[in-house]
C-alpha cells in the first residue's frame, strides 16, 4: 500500500514549516536514510530523512511552499509493483486514525531525533493480516477523560499480553503516543479509580492573539499611508514568531528592571594580559566571554535564582545553562552555553564562537538554541549605552548589556577619577526571582567583573 510521507514536526513547538528543497524528484527509488527535503523552520534549515524504502510517487508539495502544517502530506511512497492509481484519497481533516497513521510513518531529521526515534522503534516489525484485522476491529482504548489514547499496534499488542491498562501508560512518542519501549518494561498495575475530568482550559492561537493585540489590522495600516510610497516586505517564520512569542511574554511575564554600573578598569587590564598570553594559542577573548562567566558563576552563588517557571511550580537547576542572543539577518538565536560555570574562558570563548557562527547560517539544532534560565543581550557593540531587553521564556531573567566607557568615577578613597563604566540592565520575571533576590543576583554579576581574578578560582 503507498506510504504517505508527512511533514515532520523538527522541534516540540513547530506547528509548520517551509519546504525549502527537494533533494529526490519523481520515480526516484530510495533507501531507510537517505534525504529527502531541505525543511526550514522559523530557526533552522534541517535535513529530512527517509525512514521506509521505496519508489517517489509524487511530491505533493512544491519546493518553497511556506506555511507546510506538520503531518501534512508532502509526498507519496510506493513499494514495489505499485502505482499512483494505487493511492488513496487523502481526506481533508485527519480523523483520530490518521494521526496515528502519520505517527507510525513520521520520518526524522538530522539534529532531532526523538520523533522519529519513536517512530523508527514501531516501524521495526511486520504486521500480520490478522494482526490488522485485529487492530481494525478492536474498541480504540480511552482514559478516564474519555480521551482516545493513542498507541501502535505493537504496543497495544504487548499491553494486551502483560495486561497492561494502556491508561496507566506515559507515551513518550510524537504527541505522547505510546510505544514498545513503554510497555516493555511495565508490569500490570491495579487500576485507580477514575477521577473527574477536568474542563479544557479555553485554546487560543497564540501567533493570531498576538497580532490581535498589536494594534489595527492590515488593512487598517494600510490606509493609513495611502498616497505615500512603500515596499510591501513578506514576514518570514522567524519574524513572525519573534513577534508572536515576545508580544506573548511582554503581555505575560510580570517584568522588573534592576540596573547597575560595573566598572571594567581591572576587567580591561586582566584581559589584555591574558589575551597575550593565550596569543600563541590563537585564542583571543572578549569581553562577553567573561560576561557569560560572571553570569553563570553568579547562578551558582544565587542558587535561588537560577530557576524557571514552569505553570503550576518553577524548576530549580544545579548547572547554569546561560542563552547568549546573536544576531542573524532578519532575526536573532539564543544559542545555550550549557554547564557554563564548569568551563573556562578558552572554552566559553570557542564555543560560543562556533554557535555564534553556525547561528548565521542558521544550522543549529533546536537542542542548541533550546532551554536555559537565563540569558543575556550585549549591545554594547553597537554603541548602546543602556537598555531594557524582554526575557524569553521560560528564562527567568536577561542581562542587556550596554558599551562600556568612560565617565568620572569616584575612587576608593573618595578622589575624583575616570574609569571605564559599563551600565547593564537585569529584566527579572517576578513570578519566579522578587525584588532582593534579583538584586543579590545582580551583585554578584558586579562583584565577578569587577574582580575578574577571583573568576578563576
């Protein structure tokens, strides 16, 4: 039977994505593992995979359509001795069925894996006609909501043997669908008894409440400026969900700004001197190398603060995973420097280095730019003295990061000098870090930058 090839979800949050390029065309026979499409998201082109052998039928979707739902149908299949005639009819609205259809034959794609994984694992058995007859005729099992619960024919085949309730079950497949791996290491469990459910929370299109929320519509823009010259320029997905997401979190996220002045004189002079140093070894830091090592160390001597919120609780983390915002052409990536606190400036510095560049060819994986509590936006660079950035969530905080230069400082001993000033902005979710927490946390950003030597302790 011709196998429906689907559009793959490439991060837990994509919901569509652009089909940028087809690497087979039409009569092509291909293998488990060869690529197939070039798949952009709105952070990354992603190469897609082959999970079944076969022959391409057609290729139901142009390359560079843009807007491509997940699970939609972008190609057709064939085994061996059949032909498109043989296709099926693809119904517009996917039925409880068809969802679990594409799950079975969802394919994955380089740099994330899990969905196809799962996928991969049910794939690795053959069905026997009897078997689908069974399936076919078999009550689809529900939990005590009445929801349908979704699980492949093998599984429910082994929780039928062990006298598994398939209720008791946590799916780790695409949309927590249950797999082999669930049910071979679960033994049968007296069934609780069935609690009330509970209403659905109302849904919203968070990308549709958000323009909403923006301001007047389109058209309404438009007439605005009638009889004046414009260009019309397309928004692309990292635009669109730049916008959405940071309406979302300025709307949501009960902001507080805490702002300091951090003098660089002793910073400038350790740098220059390791900088020589390390010359021999091609290794020249900079300034936001010590700044995401303040930071991450500052996580560690303000545990509380290292957290995120998390809806009904915040998580509290032992390592500090620092996000570091990089701008790219018509967006930006907040790369994650992952254990920050255990590596040294060399590494901090390669590392970021190698993120920074593969951020502007958009080829991070979503694990690269995913997670983290914490983040900081340097725009110093750019002669910007001081700002307030918007915290991406779930970080609870972001240090913007302004130019350092010099200003009249008062001296220890209270004479009147100048020094290299750097003012820095922590935006702070009060959900999670209130007012003196922020402020300790704050201060031991200062205190590390201040004395950059006791960094290396």
């Amino acid at each position: 039977m011709p196998t429906e090839i689907l559009m793959p979800a490439l991060s837990p949050t994509m919901e569509e994505g652009t089909l940028a390029k087809w690497l087979v065309k039409e009569g092509d026979t291909v293998a488990s593992g060869d690529l197939l499409a070039e798949i952009e998201t709105d952070k990354a082109t992603m190469e897609f995979e082959a999970v079944d052998e076969g022959v391409i039928g057609k290729l139901m979707v142009a390359e560079g359509t843009e807007g491509v739902k997940v699970n939609a149908v972008i190609a057709v299949l064939l085994e061996e001795g059949e032909s498109m005639d043989d296709a099926e009819a693809t119904p517009k609205d996917a039925t409880p069925e068809k969802a679990e259809k594409a799950d079975q034959k969802a394919a994955p794609a380089k740099g994330y894996g899990n969905d196809g994984d799962a996928a991969q694992q049910d794939k690795d058995h053959d069905f026997k006609a009897g078997d689908k007859a069974d399936q076919k005729a078999a009550k689809p099992a529900t939990n005590a909501a009445g929801d349908r619960i979704f699980a492949s024919p093998l599984a429910r085949r082994i929780a039928a043997d062990k006298g598994l309730d398939l209720a008791e079950v946590t799916g780790t497949g695409p949309r927590g669908r249950i797999v082999k791996a669930d049910v071979e290491g679960a033994s049968a469990q007296p069934k609780a008894a069935a609690q009330p459910a509970k209403a659905d929370a109302p849904k919203t299109d968070a990308p549709k409440a958000a323009a909403m929320a923006s301001g007047p519509s389109t058209d309404q823009v438009i007439k605005m400026y009638d009889g004046r010259p414009f260009e019309e320029v397309k928004l692309d997905g990292m635009r669109k969900t730049i916008a959405a997401r940071l309406t979302e979190a300025k709307q949501s996220v009960p902001h507080f700004y805490l702002r300091r002045d951090i003098l660089l004189d002793d910073l400038m002079k350790f740098r220059a001197q390791l900088n020589k140093q390390l010359e021999a070894r091609g290794v020249k830091l900079s300034v936001n190398d010590f700044i995401i090592k303040a930071c991450a160390l500052a996580l560690q001597q303000v545990p509380e603060a290292n957290a995120v919120w998390a809806g009904d609780r915040t998580l509290k983390f032992r390592k500090s995973d620092v996000a570091v915002a990089v701008a790219i052409e018509g967006g930006l990536f907040t790369p994650v420097l992952r254990d920050a606190e255990m590596k040294s400036l060399s590494a901090l510095s390669a590392e970021m280095k190698d993120l920074a560049t593969r951020a502007r060819d958009r080829k991070l994986a979503p694990a690269e730019y995913q997670g983290g509590s914490f983040a900081i936006s340097n725009l110093g660079m750019f002669g910007i003295d001081n700002f307030d950035a918007i915290i991406n969530p779930p970080h609870s905080a972001i240090l913007a990061v302004g130019a350092g230069v010099k200003k009249p400082v008062v001296g220890k001993d209270g004479e009147l000098t100048v020094g290299m000033v750097m003012s820095v902005t922590l935006s702070v979710d009060h959900r999670v870090i209130d007012g003196a927490l922020g402020a300790n946390l704050l201060q031991a950003i200062k205190e590390n930058l201040e004395s950059p030597m006791t960094m290396l302790a």
